[in-house]
C-alpha cells in the first residue's frame, strides 16, 4: 500500500471517527442527562485520537525510511558502493534512474540491478508495514477516544487544548524555518567572504562573476562588486512603484469611495486578474513589445521624419494627395538600449497595480463609517473627508500594500531577465540603459552544473543575505513611519 493510499484510508477512518463520536454523544445524552459540550466535539475528539497519533507516525515513519534504506542497501551490496563520496552519489543516482524506469537494464551491470532489487523490495516491505501499523494505531485510537465519551466529559477542553498546541506548533514551525534560512544563507555567505573581501563586495562597483575552475587554467579572477546589482535593482523597483503606487492607490480609493457597486462588481475582478497572470508573460510583453516601442521612439526622435500615406486613409479618398512626408524642427539623441530599465520597470509597475489596488481597497472598506458620517456631519466634502480622515486611518494598512509591492518588485526575476538584461550597468541614473538585478545574477550564477566551493557560486549566498538584509531595513522603516503618523481613534 502506497502512503498515498495510507494517508486517504487515514483521513477516511477519522471521519468515520468523528461521526462515530458525535452519534455516541448523542446517544447518551437523553439517557444520562446534558452533554457537557456539543455533540461535534466529542466527534472531533475522537477524529483527533484517531487520526492525528497515525498521521505523526506515519511523517516520522517516511522520513526515517529512506536514509534506513540506504543503509541496508550498502550494507547489502558492498562491492558496488565503495568508493568515494561523489562515486556513491553517482551510483544511487543510477540507481534511482532503474528503479524509475528512466535507465534499461540491459545497459546496467548486474550488482545494480541486484541492488535495485533489493531497494524495490525493502521499500515495498516498509510501505507494507507502515500500512499495517499505522491503521491499527487509527484503529487503537478510535477505539479508545469512543470508549471515553461520557455525558460529563469536557470534550470542547480536549479539542480546544489539541487547537492550541497544533497553532503553537505552526507558529514554532514557521519561525525555525524562517531562522533556519537566515542561517543557511549566513553560514555559505561567510564561506564567500572568506575567499573574497567583506568590503570589496559590500562597495565594489564592478560585477564579474566569471572565475577561473582550476588553477592552471586562464580565466578572469572575477569581480563581486555589490553595487552595480543594488543600484539596478534599486532602479527598476522605482520606476515601478512610480507607476504601481498611483495608479493602485486611486483606483483603490475609485473602487472604495466612488464606483457604483456595479462598476465595483466588475472593475475589481478585471484588476484581480492582472495578478494571476504569470511573471513570464509579462516578461515576453516587456521584450517584444514595450522594450521595441520604446526604442522605436529613440529612433524617431534622433531623425524625426513623419511621413502620411493619404491612399491608405478612408478607402482612399484622399488618394489625390498621394503622400506626405515633413521632417519635425527638432531632434533629440537618445541613446536607447534594445534591453532597458525602464521597459523592465514600466512594466513590472502595471504587473504591482493589482498588489496595492486590492489590498488598499480592503483596507479603505475596513475604516468605519462611522468615520466618514462624522466627517460629512461636520461640512467635509467627499473629496476632504478621504483626504483627511480616510487615507489616515487606513496608512497602516495602506503602508503594509506598498511594502507588499516593493519586495515583489525586488523579488522579480523573469521581467527583468527578458527586458532589462544581465549586464550590471553604470551609475549615471540612466533609465534608458540595459541593467540587472540581484535576483537575476542569483538566477543566473545557479543555472547548469556548478561547483559549490568557488566564489562564483558562493558570492549567491552573499547576494540573498544582502538582499535579505535590504527587505528587513524596508519593513522597518514602513513600521516606523507607521507608527509615527498613523492616526489613532477610540
């Protein structure tokens, strides 16, 4: 039996469980008088005993599985993985390929098709087991959870006790998850700089990753200046949220204050969807449409020429006048690079929109209306009681959209691959010029085989820790200015 399998037989049994549970509870109620909790909480208590006891041994069971298996596999076959660590690694990955399918025996040697065998079937005999024991401990459980119910019994406590611990133990989850990252990118980041300055990467300005693999070969020393990457992430978010945050927050504030709510019923779902379209579609959009649009106009404004073809306007009819071309008096040499900025950012700042329009919007709804009647009591118009009384008790949250914004646009990968490039541009604050990002060079550096020791790969770790760092002093700031002129009311 599949864990598949044993998880939805689980899942089955603590429903039976729970309906189980309720019908005993009320069953004894009339005989022994009122039940101390509802009927659905003795189902759930019985539910709980029987499925949560299985389902935790059954984590523990798949989890301790495969490095026992391994072990007994090696055990058994020792000819076949003796050798050396990358060796070993490259057994078990033939081994895995038969076992799948992906590899033909007839191209293997026969200790690894006898050490497949014996991995099929002792997984086949763990799966078995874990089928085996886990139901009879659903079953144990079921049995005993039912034969404790009792009129008396504090069953809503149990459950509610079980809530608790299970939240706590989310919470606990959550944040050693989040710790375990920051230590990860910390451990392999010091690695980087040990191999490479601390402060010629925190103030570097130039960005050249190729290294050299080994010692007599030729090739670049590299070059892991940090700044190139900042200042082209930095660039293209604002260009972003110069777009993102206007147009989200008026239509916010539109949708909230001034739509009908049948121009709401439709506009707010038709800025919803811009938010489940893929990253990579925007990306193609920037590269084959906005990115050309844009160098086009460099174009024509380094020699403004506008030329009229009459015959192909209204049918013809003004075919006589055959056609017009006139040069503009004036010109402007832009310098537009085929891969820019602002074609990455300008459209990075329509994919946000929807960000900051749905989260301010529910924000603007939260604020009472109470707020808004006392407002308009006092003389205000509509206008003025949005600015003043509105957008003030709705800045926390309208803060927390903006912020929401900013790290998707920090975090964004495909737009700026496909339409601003990978090429670490100059600090002249120049939009119009091909820059990259810190995400794309991560993307970039950990793509095919790579050698985990040289500081090309390494200076990845570096990257995400700044990265890191630079989103944590952007949250802080927005709580300090939050808390510094948010309004507050009774």
């Amino acid at each position: 039996m599949s864990p598949s399998v044993v998880f939805l037989t689980l899942a089955i049994l603590a429903t039976v469980g729970f309906w189980m549970g309720r019908r005993r509870a009320v069953g004894l109620a009339p005989e022994r008088g009122a039940l101390h909790s509802l009927p659905g909480y003795y189902g759930y208590y019985v539910a709980v005993w029987c499925g949560v006891p299985a389902l935790l041994l059954a984590c523990l069971w798949l989890i301790a599985q495969g490095p026992i298996v391994r072990l007994l596999v090696e055990g058994g076959h020792p000819a076949l993985f003796a050798g050396s660590p990358s060796e070993l690694s490259l057994v078990w990955s033939d081994l895995f390929n038969l076992v799948s399918g992906i590899k033909a025996q007839a191209t293997a040697s026969p200790d690894l098709i006898a050490a497949a065998a014996h991995y099929s079937s002792l997984n086949s005999l763990s799966h078995a087991a874990l089928a085996v024991v886990a139901l009879a401990l659903a079953v144990a459980g079921l049995a005993y959870a039912r034969s404790r119910i009792s009129p008396k019994m504090r069953a809503r406590n149990a459950v509610e006790r079980f809530l608790m611990v299970a939240l706590l133990a989310c919470s606990i989850v959550a944040v050693l998850t989040t710790l375990g990252i920051v230590l990860s990118l910390l451990f392999e980041a010091l690695r980087f700089f040990g191999k490479y300055p601390v402060l010629a990467f925190l103030f570097g300005t130039e960005w050249s990753p190729q290294t050299a693999i080994r010692a007599d070969q030729v090739g670049s020393s590299g070059a892991f200046g940090f700044l190139p990457l900042l200042y082209g992430t930095m660039m293209i978010t604002v260009i972003a949220m110069i777009i993102a945050v206007p147009v989200g927050l008026m239509s916010a504030i539109y949708m909230a204050d001034y739509a009908t709510p049948r121009i709401r019923a439709v506009a707010k779902p038709a800025l919803e969807v811009l938010a489940g379209i893929p990253s990579v579609v925007y990306g193609f959009f920037a590269a084959l449409t906005v990115a050309p649009a844009i160098r086009n106009v460099g174009v024509f404004f380094k020699d403004p020429v506008v030329s009229i073809d009459w015959t192909q306007t209204l049918f013809g009819i003004f075919s006589a006048f055959g056609t017009l071309t006139f040069r503009l008096p004036f010109s402007f040499d832009l310098d537009i690079a085929g891969e820019s900025a602002l074609a990455a950012g300008l459209v990075m700042g329509i994919m946000i929109v929807p960000y900051i329009s749905s989260l301010a919007d529910d924000v603007i709804h939260a604020v009472p209306q109470s707020l808004r009647h006392g407002a308009y009591g006092l003389g205000s118009t509509k206008s003025e009681t949005i600015r003043q009384v509105v957008l003030p008790a709705a800045l926390p949250g309208i803060v927390a959209a903006v912020m929401l914004a900013v790290s998707r646009a920090i975090g964004e990968t495909m737009i700026v691959a496909m339409a601003a490039g990978l090429a670490a541009g100059d600090f002249d604050f120049n939009p119009l010029k091909a820059v990259t990002t810190i995400t794309v060079q991560i993307a970039t550096l950990l793509v095919g085989d790579q050698e985990f020791d040289s500081p090309k790969t390494l200076s990845v770790f570096a990257l995400g820790l700044v990265l890191f760092c630079v989103t944590l002093t952007l949250n802080f700031i927005a709580l300090r200015v939050v808390r510094k002129y948010r309004e507050k009311y009774d």
